[in-house]
C-alpha cells in the first residue's frame, strides 16, 4: 500500500494537471467562437459561388470552349493527388485518427492507382512520413490562423499539376465542423470540377464577357474557395474536438482526486488505528 507522502504527491499532481486541461479548455472555447464565426460565415459565399458556376456552365454548354477547359477535362485516375487538412498540434481525441484511418482506406480502395499526399497539418506529415507515403507536399503552421492566399497557393499548384497532366484526379480529405460534440469526416473531389447535368437555368445573367472566358476564370477560384473552406472548417472542428477531449480530461482527473482521496484517508485511519493499537498495547505491558 502507497504511503501517505506518496498519495499526497500524486493528488497534488492530479490537481496541477486539472488545472492545466481546464485552462486549455477554456482556450479553445475562445478560439472555437472566432474559428466558428469564420467557418459559417464562408457558408453562403461558397454557396453562392456553386449556384453562379452552375449558372455560367449551363450558359457556356453548348461552346466549343467550354469543352476544352483543362479543369473539366476527365481522365482514368491512374495518378490520384491527396490532400489531407489536419492539425499541427494534438490532445483533441480522436480528431486526426479518424482523418487518417479515413485516408487510409481511400488509400486502400485506390491500391492501383499511383497516389501521392499533399500533407496540410504537422499530425498529417509526421503520420505519412512514418509510413512512407508519396508526400509532394507539406504544409506546417497554416491551420491554426488559414489566410486565403495560403489556400491560394496551394490550389495553383494542385491546378498546374492537373493542367500539366502530372495527376488525373485531386482529392480533398478534411474534418468538417457539425457540432461541438461530432465533427463530419469530408471527403471531395475539387479536381476536374464536376459540373452538374440538370443545372439551373432560370437566372438569366446579361454577359459582358463571353461565358465561355467567365467559366475560365470562375473554375480556379473555385478550387481555390474549397481549399480555404477545408482550412476554416477543420480549424473550427478542431478546437470543437480539443474542447470536448480537455473536459473529459479535467473530469477524469476529479475521479481520480476522489479516488486518491478516499484512499489517503483510509490510509491515514489505518495509520492512525495502529498507532493507538500499539500505545494501548504498551500501557497494558506495562500495567
């Protein structure tokens, strides 16, 4: 059985790391409200985006043009381009596992095509690193604060490598905040666009520009927005998951406090129980 000095050290320790999860957790309160606000209120611009695409690509149909834009071009996938958004830090449960077991069975399923991973988090590189994956990419330090040139950035390059014909299909892998308490695991498809078949046609837009040279301009963009929302969104779930991880954590560690509790009591009684134990028994050889 621990000694007292034992039991109380570790309580005192128990205690110390309470307050480091609650403090941590009260951290990414804050940082869930302004990660949040950002995240929804990408929402309608991304939503209003997809219906002017809609639009413009049932305007520019029927084009000679339309049909040659590199973006639209639909090849067999034989060469597959991955990017996974996770974090670059950890102690938020389950969120990154189930990214990368998410991955890893798109992996799977894809064992005959030639797959590469763009990594956008520390989490994502170091786990594809250890495992030995075809990284062309890596990108450390952007998912806490994402800035859309950096999105930008990383879009141009994965539209050069489809428009060059170095992959034949890219691939977008990311945690989508739904709750607080449930995170949505996101897979899609940003390259080529798929451009739907029953597209819309009753906004009737007045073109200064040939649709044709607008869908040009729209498509990049788009890929572009879908990696910032990637970015916004996997930020937000994030802080949603390392709350809920923090709070389990800091209700563990009260278990544990009453559990070391009861114990140095008991101790202490039972310390205190032979002790009057012995004295009762010297006084009665001495009597």
């Amino acid at each position: 059985m621990p000694s007292l000095i034992d039991l109380r050290r570790r309580i005192r320790s128990v205690k110390n790391m309470q307050q480091i999860t609650k403090a941590m957790k009260m951290v990414s309160a804050a940082k869930l409200r302004r990660a949040q606000e950002q995240a929804i209120a990408s929402r309608p611009y991304a939503g209003i985006m997809e219906r002017v695409l809609r639009n413009v690509a049932a305007a520019a149909r029927s084009t000679e043009e339309t049909a040659d834009l590199p973006l639209l071009q639909v090849r067999e996938e034989k060469r597959i381009q991955l990017i996974v958004v996770s974090s670059d830090t950890g102690l938020a449960g389950a969120f990154n596992s189930n990214l990368f077991r998410m991955a890893q069975r798109f992996v799977d399923e894809h064992h005959a095509a030639e797959l590469r991973i763009e990594a956008i988090g520390r989490k994502g590189r170091d786990y594809f690193r250890r495992r030995n994956f075809n990284l062309t990419g890596e990108h450390v330090g952007i998912v806490d604060k994402p800035k859309y040139h950096q999105a930008a950035e990383i879009a141009d390059e994965m539209i050069r490598r489809y428009r060059d014909a170095e992959t034949d299909a890219v691939y977008l892998a990311f945690n989508e905040f739904k709750s607080v308490m449930a995170p949505n695991l996101r897979l899609r498809k940003i390259l080529p666009v798929e451009l739907p078949e029953n597209a819309d046609l009753q906004i009737d837009y007045i073109y200064e520009q040939p649709p044709g040279e607008l869908l040009r301009t729209l498509l990049p963009r788009y890929v572009e927005l879908e990696i910032y929302r990637a970015l916004l969104e996997s930020i937000s779930a994030y802080h949603a998951a390392r709350m809920t991880a923090m709070d389990a954590a800091s209700s563990n560690a009260g278990d544990v406090i009453s559990d070391l509790t009861l114990t140095l009591n008991r101790v202490r009684q039972a310390s205190i129980t032979r002790e009057i134990i012995e004295i009762v028994s010297g006084a009665a050889a001495l009597g």
